[in-house]
C-alpha cells in the first residue's frame, strides 16, 4: 500500500529504512523523500515508526534523564541490600 503518493512510497519501503536505522519521519524523509512534498502521509509515516526501539531515541531517553533526577533533589530509591 502506498504511504506517499507524491513520490510513490510504500509501507514496504518506509519499513525497509525504518529497519535500517530511520527512528523520525524527517530520517525516513531524508532516505526517500516521502513527507517532503505535501506532507500528508507523515502522520502515517510517524504511525508506521511508532514508538518501537530506536538507538536515537533511547540516547536522547538517557540524556532526559539526569535531569528528571534533579528535579528530585536528594530523593532516592532505596538500595536492594
């Protein structure tokens, strides 16, 4: 099934580069143009993509998260003995 019919895209091939390390729609776009004319299948792009593991976006998970400690001040979970 077709995702972008301006450059004639399917899912097929929006999965093809999602496997090959495409985490966003501007990576897919970036691979194959999908979503830079119209851009009225880049919703269905992000649906494609999901929230599915991504190296990018478990990198910027891990940069989030000393900040989310800070905000926590000194509270911390207690340590298994």
């Amino acid at each position: 099934m077709y995702v972008c019919s301006c450059f004639g895209i399917t899912e097929a091939q929006v999965k093809k580069h999602a496997d090959a390390g495409a985490c966003t729609p501007r990576q897919i776009a970036s691979a194959c143009k999908a979503g830079t004319d119209c851009g009225g299948c880049v919703r269905r792009i992000q649906a494609l993509l999901g929230r599915g593991d991504c190296p990018r976006r478990e990198l910027l998970d891990q940069r989030q998260e000393p900040a989310a400690v800070s905000a926590l001040g000194d509270a911390r979970l207690p340590e298994a003995a």
